[in-house]
C-alpha cells in the first residue's frame, strides 16, 4: 500500500524518489540506446543504476508492491537465468551438453565449465539486469507521482530524441560517443534505426494518453498530442527503418483504440458525423504529409521498402543457419548475450562479409538460442500474464484503466518490433518494458490530475 503521508505530500515539494526518476531518465536518453556490451553507455547508464538503486535501498521508504508481484516474479526470474548458466559443472556434465566439443583443447585437462558457452558474454548479460531492477525499484517507491508523471517524462524524452534526430536528418552529423551508432544514420539516442523508429511509435501511443489523462488542459493538450504524433509519424519515415514504418501505423491504430471512446464522450454533445470526420481528416493529413515527404525524396523508409531485394537481405539468407544451430543447441542453449561469438563457429563461407551479425533479428529464436527450454519458459509466463492482463484491463470499464491499457499496447509494440529485431536488449527499452508493465499490473482509478505538469 501507498504510505498515506507520501500520498499527501504536496506536488510542489519534490522528493529523492521522483528526483531519481528524473535522473534515470537522463541516464537512458544519454545512454542507454546500444545493446553491445562494448559500448561506453552500458558503463554509464549501469554504473547511474547501481548508485540510484543504492540509494532507493539507503534512504527511500518501504515500497509498495500492491499488484506487482508478477512483475517481480518475472524480473527474478530473467535474473535467474543468467545466474544458473554460469553455475560452474563437472567435466563429465557439460561435455555432454549439446555443441560442446568444440570447447575441448587438445593435451589440456578439461576444467569445470558453466553451461553457457560464453561466459562473459552471460555475466555481461546478468549485469544489464540491473536498469529493469532500477526502474521498478523507482517505480515501487513511496511517492506516488513517480508513476503519474512517467508518462509525462517519457514524452519529453522522446520529443528530445526527435530533435537530436532531425539534427541528424538535416546533416548535422551528430553521432554520440556513447553508442555504436553508424556515421549518417538517423538513429538519434539509439545505435539502431529500427530502434529510434520504434521508440517514436511508442510516442505515438503515449501522446494521445498523456492528452487525455489531464482534463482541464486537455485544450492545449491534445493538439500539443496531435503535433507530436504526425511529428513522430514523419520521422520514422526519416529514419529509413523499414519495419519502423510498419510499428508507426499499427501504433496510429492502437493510440485511436485507446482514446476512441473517451473522444467520443467529449464530442458527445457534438453532431454524430463529428468523429468519423475528424478521423478522415487526421488520417487525410498524416497520408498528405506522408506523400509530400516521399515526393520531396525524404522519406527514407519507403525508399529502402520499395528498394528491397529478398536475395540480399541478411537476415532471411542466414535463417538457415540460425535454425540448425537452435536444433544443435537444445534444450539448453548455447548461452545468453553470446550470439555473435557461436554464430561465427556455424557462420557458412556465403555469408562472410566485412561487416558482422550482431544478433538473430528475431528475438524470439534469439532466446530460444541462447537460453533455451528454459528462457522459453519464461518467456511464455510474460507473454502469458501480459495477454491475461490485457484481457482484464480492456474489459475494465474503469477510467483509471486508460494507463493500463497504454502499458498493454507498449508491450505489444515491442513484441511486434521483437519478430524482426532485439530491441529488449538495449537498456532503453528494458527500462520501457518494466514502466509498461507496471502501468498494466496497476490499472486502477487515477485521481484527478488538474495540476500535474508535463
């Protein structure tokens, strides 16, 4: 339960816990956008998630876990994973593991090994777990308003990161020391377009909610929403991201499902012809900007769509192979975090090239791989309490349901962008998925908000 006093506590007065909210999400926003383990961001974001969590341990008040023990279980479990991998075993055990002979050194004695085949690339792993951790850490503190302005904070993030993007756009040549990002991509805080293009629809999602979440301001909200959605909406298209493009419709369709029935409650009083027709017309705009952007040649991602030649793509020519080494290493998998090293043990001579395949592109096989039965295991109880969850909050009719709902199409987006990229795997988008599902867990009556800020 909530601690009445920090329910009561003024908004003028800030807090540690909402502070360090503020401080984490400068940390993600600055560098938390790679996934590789060698990037100078997963030292700093990291190294800002132990101090904060730290310090939520020394000095915040007992956190309330009213609704979140699923979300717990699942973080222990992922946690989990990693630990038992690393568990040192005989000899005899591990070279009886699927695809481990190739470990053995001839002449040498065979030491006690852990099941993974990658050591550090695992430990690596296990040490990214501490942002998700952080995140709910700050998200479970006493002052409630950490929660209430989440939305609120995300969307200036992601407004930001627009910006540093169109910098980009416009050749302004910004790349960030920490990320391995590439030199002339649109990829803003992130070290992958396709990430940057996702982060964008998920602001499609939170803008129309964070427009209806303040009643009195909802005047200045909610075109300030609209700017900031087709805003979005044309820069996905600037990204060049493919699958970006994809994410930024269906997020248009969930963010209208989303706010469809509370619009109609406002223009209730309106002729009947009022929604649809502006419906159309939001739709005639966005198709409008969207053609005078590929007419003008800015819009990168229908470019590279139409572009596109099958023979030449990696990721369906290495399929095959990713394939034969998922039946090769199961049930147990070969290790987590340590795709590119195993890959290029089965890497075939045709797909040699100067540059590397980082991950499976599909991270669903991408665990599968790496953490077999056992990351599929929990990998289904997510998707399963997210899926028995979503049922409940939409059927809700609870206004307070409407955060919930948003943390539920979150989590589908990212599981959609999942089928074709790794975006769970940079520190951003762990941090998302614990927010989203925290809001989903929590779906209740949200108070009156009238003098919240952004």
């Amino acid at each position: 339960m909530v601690h009445s006093r920090s329910a009561q506590r003024p908004l003028s007065k800030p807090s540690l816990s909402l502070m360090l909210a503020i401080v984490m999400i400068v940390l993600l926003w600055v560098a938390g956008g790679a996934s590789r383990a060698d990037a100078m961001g997963q030292v700093v974001v990291r190294a800002g998630s132990w101090v904060i969590l730290a310090t939520l341990i020394f000095a915040s008040p007992r956190p309330a876990l009213d609704g979140l023990r699923p979300v717990l279980l699942l973080i222990l479990a992922a946690i989990a994973l990693p630990m038992l991998q690393l568990v040192p075993l005989p000899p005899a055990l591990w070279q009886a593991l699927p695809g481990r002979q190739i470990l053995l050194i001839p002449g040498e004695a065979v030491p006690w090994r852990p099941l993974t085949m990658t050591p550090g690339a695992t430990r690596n792993a296990l040490f990214s777990l501490v942002v998700p951790v952080t995140m709910f850490a700050l998200l479970v503190s006493a002052d409630p308003r950490v929660n209430r302005w989440m939305p609120g904070m995300l969307l200036t993030m992601i407004g930001a990161a627009v910006i540093l993007g169109l910098l980009q756009f416009s050749g302004a040549g910004f790349n960030s020391p920490f990320l391995n990002d590439t030199p002339g991509i649109v990829s803003s805080i992130f070290a992958n377009r396709n990430h940057f293009a996702l982060f964008l629809a998920i602001g499609c999602l939170i803008a129309p909610v964070w427009a209806f979440l303040n009643r009195d301001a909802l005047r200045w909200r909610g075109p300030l929403a609209a700017g900031l959605v087709l805003l979005f909406e044309l820069t996905i298209l600037a990204t060049g991201s493919r699958s970006g493009m994809l994410l930024g419709g269906l997020a248009l369709a969930l963010a209208l499902v989303l706010v469809g029935r509370r619009l109609r409650r406002r223009l209730r009083g309106g002729p009947s012809w009022l929604l649809p027709a502006l419906a159309v017309l939001a739709i005639i705009i966005v198709a409008g900007f969207v053609m005078l952007s590929f007419a003008a040649d800015r819009a990168d991602a229908i470019n590279r769509l139409i572009a596109l030649e099958s023979d030449q793509d990696m990721r369906s020519r290495a399929m095959p192979t990713l394939l034969s080494m998922i039946g090769l290493y199961f049930p147990f998998g070969s290790g987590l975090g340590g795709f590119d090293p195993v890959f290029r043990i089965h890497e075939p001579f045709a797909l040699l090239k100067l540059t590397y395949f980082n991950q499976a592109h599909n991270d669903f096989l991408g665990i599968l791989l790496d953490a077999g039965i056992f990351g599929v295991a929990v990998l289904a109880a997510a998707i399963m309490w997210w899926l028995v969850s979503t049922i409940r909050v939409w059927r809700s009719d609870n206004d307070g349901a409407l955060l919930g709902r948003l943390g539920s199409a979150i989590i589908f987006l990212i599981l959609a962008a999942s089928v074709t990229d790794y975006p769970a795997r940079t520190p951003t988008f762990m941090a998302a998925i614990v927010i989203a599902a925290v809001w989903l867990a929590r779906a209740r009556p949200i108070r009156s908000q009238a003098a919240l800020p952004l």
